[in-house]
C-alpha cells in the first residue's frame, strides 16, 4: 500500500482540529486549541469525518473514509485506522522525539540495545531501528503490537530484528531487572491511565515513580539516554526535567526538554500536543 500523503494540521480552534492525514480531512477534538478558529466555516464543513465525545465517542461520517490507508511522516510510512476512541493509530507531535533519538543512535559508535515502553504502534520502535538500534517494544495490548509489527514490514524491515512484548510494563521492567537485563537507552511515553495485558491499573501519578526507579536499574554503567514524554496535563517540560535529574544523579549528562507541537501545516497556529525531556550522555 502506497502512502496517500503525509500529516498536517489545517487550522485549529475552539477546541478542535482539522487536520490533513494523508488524502483525507478529519475534524477531531483538541482541548489545548482554547483560541478562535482561523479558516472559515465552510473549510471546516469540507471533511471526510468528526470525531465527537459529546454523548458518548463516536465518528460523523461526511465523505467516503477507507478503514484504512498509509501515511508518511519524515520517511517512515504507518498504517491509519480510526479508532471507536479518535485515535489513529500514530501520533505525529512524537517525530521531533523520533528524530533527537535516532540522532543520538547514530551518532553512538555502536549497536546501541534500546528499550521502548508503552510503544503503542511502534514508531519509536521503528525509528529506532531504521537508526540501526536493537529494540524491545513493550505494550500491554497485543492488538497494538500487531499493528506495531505491520508498520515495521510496510517500512521493509524484518520485526525479528526487534523483540515483542505484550505485557505490563512494570512487571516487564521486574523480570528484566531480576535477570540482569541492561540497556543503552530507554524511551517511556506513559499514558495518564491504562490497563495492563492481564487488566492491571495503571495511573500516571501512582506508577510513574516506580516505573523510573526501575528503568534506571535496567540502565548499562554508561547509559546513552532516556527519553521521556507525556500528554498528562501538569507533566510539564519542567516536571519531567525533574523527574529525570534525580532518577540520573550520579552520572555525567545533560536534559533537553521541549512542548511537543503538531506540525501546523497550513495553519497559522501550532498546536501544543504535549511535553519532552531527555538525558543524553555527556
């Protein structure tokens, strides 16, 4: 399947987005957008779909919308699907995540071993390892890393050269860490709430603590990075600075820390879509 265009952000405003994904128009919600749209009504009533979660999440069909096609983001190709929740299976504000790792993989020397958890449909995974490293992918839904594993071959990379794991990633993180298992990088972007492979809570504010502890635990003597991102309100770039300076005290690095942004495209406007810290080695 050829890839029908790439992302783009049309306008934005209360507290919606239109956004170009691939060939097709998509009206769906943004709380951040708390600003007046920019385009015309009329732009806005030119779509293919809403998504609503007014009386309950579901989509507003106006054109005909395949159940599936193929977009693609800074040269790495993903399948799109709607979800019943708004999701699409990608989310595009990560690519300047993507692009900070990769460079640090490269740039390496070396086959660096990296660990990707809550890896959803794997782009960071497949970043990664179009950078050459050697990746674990962890999430909890085996639907999700099946997904995960079809955008690897639509890329035309082997999903053996990555290992799978469909678990909860605390207790993934505890069987590594009583195997020995150490990694050169890390990347986490946890969710505010989920459920587990076996229905485990999880809660960001409850979880999050451990989840750090036990990833510098998995972390080599000279680690290359950890990467960490969030869409909880409140998790601000400062927060999760903080976080990471004190889950990496004692080794010798620097923190970068940035608001993931939508690509704004044809809009005059970008849109906040959450928030970035890293430790790189020095």
């Amino acid at each position: 399947m050829n890839p029908s265009g790439s992302y783009s952000v049309l306008d934005s405003g209360n507290g919606r987005k239109l956004e170009k994904v691939g060939s097709f128009i998509l009206d769906r919600p943004c709380a951040q957008a708390v600003w007046s749209k920019s385009l015309p009504e009329n732009e806005w009533k030119n779509v293919h779909a809403i998504f609503s979660r007014e009386g309950g999440s579901s989509w507003s069909y106006r054109k005909t919308l395949p159940k599936e096609w193929v977009i693609e983001i800074d040269g790495l190709k993903f399948y799109i699907s709607p979800t019943d929740f708004g999701h699409l299976g990608v989310f595009p504000e990560h690519r300047s995540s993507w692009s900070f790792m990769t460079d640090l993989i490269k740039g390496s020397g070396k086959k660096l071993k990296v660990l990707n958890l809550f890896a959803y449909s794997g782009a960071a995974t497949l970043a990664a390892c179009s950078a050459g490293a050697e990746v674990t992918h962890v999430d909890a839904s085996q639907k999700i890393n099946d997904l995960a594993k079809r955008n690897i071959l639509l890329n035309g990379l082997d999903p053996s050269k990555a290992k799978w794991i469909t678990d909860d990633v605390i207790k993934y993180l505890k069987r590594e860490e009583k195997r020995g298992s150490v990694y050169d990088g890390i990347i986490l972007d946890p969710p505010s709430f989920g459920r587990g492979s076996k229905g485990e809570v999880f809660k960001i504010d409850t979880h999050l603590p451990e989840i750090i502890k036990l990833c510098r635990s998995v972390m080599n003597e000279n680690p290359s990075f950890i990467i960490l991102t969030c869409h909880t309100p409140g998790y601000t770039p400062l927060t999760l600075k903080n976080i990471l300076l004190q889950a990496m005290k004692g080794r010798s690095g620097e923190i970068e820390t940035m608001e993931l942004t939508l690509d704004k495209g044809e809009s005059p406007l970008p849109v906040p879509a959450g928030y970035f810290a890293a430790w790189k080695r020095r």
